[in-house]
C-alpha cells in the first residue's frame, strides 16, 4: 500500500489535535505538511509497526553582540548601568525585550499549542491498523539526518582544522549530559559521565549552560574546575584561572572553600521580581495537580511534565494571570515547561559570545566551539556558534527537529562517546596533527 504526499500530510494535519498523546522523551517534531512535503517530496512509501511527528521552530535569535568589557546589571525599571563591583572599564547597554500583554488571547492559543507540542500524537497507522503501516517517524528521521549528520560520523570533519587552536566545550545539562526524567530533582548524570567531563575540563576550556539555577547544576556535576552558566545564562561563574591558563573575566568572588571566582550576572536587579513572582506561582498552581514551580534564581520554571494534558489549559492561564501584574518579565516554553524571565536581550547564545570574548577569543579563526544541547532553549547558542568559523553546533535528539544544529547526537551517551573519543585524539593525536592537510586527517579514529 502507497500512501501519497497528500495523504501523508492531510492526515498528520487532521489528527494533530486528536487521537492520542503518547510522547516521546527525545522531543518530537510536532507534525507540519510542510515539514512533511520536505522529507517526502515525490510521495515515498516506508513500512513499520508505529510513527510519530511534531514540529518546533527553533528560538527567535536577537544579534546584539557583546564586548569583552561589558560588565553591567539590568535593572527592570530603568537601563543597564556598571556593576560597581566590576573589573571591566566600559559599559555596555544590554537591550530591554518588547513585550505585550499576557492576557491577549492569541498569545493563549500559541502558549496552549506549544504545551501541547511537548507531546505528540502517536500514529500507529494512517490508515488505521493495517498490515501496510509504515514507520512515518524512522523515515522522517533518516531524512532529517541528511541535513544534521551524527556528530560521531563526522568526527573527522569536526577537528580538521584543530592544529593549533583552542578548543572549547560548550555544554547543555539536561538532556544531554543527564537523560530527561520524570523528577527533575532526579536528573543525576552518570559517575562514567562526569569522569568523561572531568578530563575534557583538563584539557579544554569547558562550561556547563544550563536554565537551571547555577547552585542546582553544579551540584549536579561537582567539577569545580568548570565555567557554569545557569538562568539561560544570566548567573555565569567560573575559576579565576582555569587549567589551561585561561581567565574569564568579571566580577570578583570566592566560593566556600575560598577559592578565587569571577562572576558575571546581568539581570542581577530583577532578583527580588523573581523572588516575587516564583511565589505568585506557587501559591497560584497548587491546585493542578503535577505541577511544579522551580525557582532557577534568575528565572522560574513551572514544569508540567506530571500533569494531565487536560490540565494543560487551566495550568496556562493560572500561569497567565499571574503574569499581567509582572509586565517586565517575558513568558517562554521548553520540553515540558513554561519558563519566566527577565524581559532583557539575553540568552544562551550570549552567554555562549561572552565567555568565547572573555576567555581571550574575539578573534574567532583561533578557536573551535562546541555545543552541545537538546532544547528549544539552545537554538540561540546554535546560531551564535554557526557565525564563527570553525564551530560546530551538535543537537541532542533521537527524533527529528527543526534546529539551527550542524550536527547531531542521539542521546547523552554518545555525548560521552563523543567527548571520549574527543580525548583520545588529544591524546594520541599529535603525530596525525602535524602533518594535517586540508583534506582530512591521517590518523587512525577509535571505534
């Protein structure tokens, strides 16, 4: 049985907003004819036991860019002004986010579909159970990993240019070095894990950019020797001199055991609006049953994961309500979450462009970023990273996407595998470095 481009797509369009909900924890695109007309131009025909689609569009990128000396606080009431504290000389204004009002009810209709993004109608057939079900899912993906190739495959694309510049690791928490759980109090990442960081750190510089409160993901990955980005990159701390000699600059402090720290903190004055409101939220969303409200310090996420869909609606608008008296923070979504921020032009593709500058890279053709990161949320670092020269930006996911990502990894253990495999050329690759061509690499790539 052939099933036809128009088939495909009418039915996908038909039962996006019916039938059943089973998700998928990778992420799954939320199913568009459009995305489906690019993945099956000419009506092909696959064969399998089950499918599932969705679609996302990946995070609106705002291309303000940030200088090395830029060393400033954002107040919600009035513009950016010095950190009094500061060790940098120049300010530079940080940009204040348009925002419109949270009741309008367009905007409802786009946060509900977004929540209902998260999980996906499960297609066991098109056509209803038939022995000539195709897996719709397998298909799409195979395509998609045409124009996202696995990072591991193209190992060798990725360090061809590496004798004699620096390498940096960037790196999402959630998803990609610790899988998605239910409890995200639970979302440990594994000892092998965090060994595997460990080494990368002592050869790389290496951050950790996570929406998490920064206190949270450091507990999580207990490497002091780590630059850590929590709040979508509003709360940045790292050692005053990491292993490789390299300094990030900032706010002086020291952590508890009195080691040197810098700290970088730009919506520092919207502390007590995020205190406020985190309790708005709580008080407010008690009453859904499953939902939870994390205060990430510069940030607050209501997390939804554990709540019925038919919950869903009356979650967004207590959640809606309490933001028409907050008119300075910017409601957004994630996997499974609404998420409150400070309404300023920040996000991890600037947390990402600062630590690059700060760590001594403006000049770009000297230095090889990695990211690595699964979310909505990481789509702005993607962007970023795609504008240097020699960058590579890595989705983590098992489904297809729409993403800014060159590249793409299943899961966090091929993350492990890559950043293993990462090492072993470190460390045995020097031979092979040297006498590197444009054409590739000679050495010989462990399996």
């Amino acid at each position: 049985m052939v099933l036809t481009l128009s088939e495909v797509s009418g039915s996908l369009q038909d039962r996006f907003h019916g039938g059943d909900t089973e998700g998928r924890e990778g992420g799954l695109l939320r199913a568009s004819a459009n995305f489906v007309a690019e993945s099956f131009a000419g009506g092909m025909a696959f064969r399998s036991k089950r499918s599932a689609v969705c679609s996302e569009s990946p995070t609106t990128s705002h291309g303000s860019t940030l200088s090395v000396s830029s060393m400033m606080s954002t107040s919600p009431s009035k513009p950016s002004v010095m950190n009094a504290s500061s060790v940098c000389s120049k300010p530079i204004p940080i940009g204040t986010k348009k925002h419109g009002s949270h009741t309008d009810k367009g905007q409802f209709h786009t946060l509900i579909d977004a929540m209902r993004a998260q999980s996906p109608p499960h297609l066991h057939s098109l056509h209803g159970d038939t022995p000539e079900a195709f897996d719709l899912e397998a298909a799409v993906y195979k395509n998609w990993l045409e124009k996202h190739p696995s990072a591991l495959k193209s190992f060798d694309r990725v360090i061809r240019h590496a004798h004699k510049k620096q390498i940096v690791v960037f790196l999402d928490y959630d998803g990609t070095l610790s899988p998605i759980v239910e409890d995200p109090e639970r979302a440990f990442m594994s000892p092998e894990m965090r060994a595997t960081v460990k080494e990368v750190a002592s050869s790389f510089p290496t951050a950790v950019i996570s929406g998490r409160s920064r206190p949270k993901v450091e507990q999580f990955v207990q490497l002091p020797e780590l630059y850590y980005a929590g709040s979508h990159g509003m709360d940045i701390v790292g050692p005053a001199k990491s292993s490789d000699g390299f300094r990030v600059k900032g706010t002086k402090a020291r952590d508890k055991k009195g080691n040197d720290l810098v700290e970088f903190q730009p919506a520092s004055e919207y502390l007590p609006l995020i205190n406020k409101v985190t309790a708005a939220l709580i008080e407010t969303t008690k009453i859904i049953k499953g939902a939870k409200v994390e205060n990430n310090k510069f940030c607050v996420s209501v997390h939804f994961r554990r709540v019925r869909e038919e919950s869903w609606e009356e979650l967004a608008a207590l959640v809606g309500d309490v933001m028409k008296d907050f008119p300075t923070l910017s409601l957004t979504h994630g996997r499974k979450v609404l998420e409150v921020r400070p309404s300023i032009e920040w996000d991890k593709g600037k947390a990402v462009d600062f630590l690059l500058n700060s760590l001594g890279f403006k000049d770009t053709s000297d230095v090889i970023p990695l990211y690595f990161g699964d979310d909505k949320t990481d789509e702005d670092a993607f962007k970023m990273i795609n504008t240097t020269k020699y960058g590579y930006s890595i989705l983590v996911s098992s489904v297809s996407k729409s993403t800014a990502a060159k590249l793409s990894l299943q899961d966090p253990s091929e993350v492990m595998e890559f950043l293993r495999k990462l090492m072993h050329w470190k460390k045995w690759g020097s031979e092979s470095r040297s006498g590197m061509q444009t054409g590739g690499s000679k050495y010989t790539m462990i399996p």
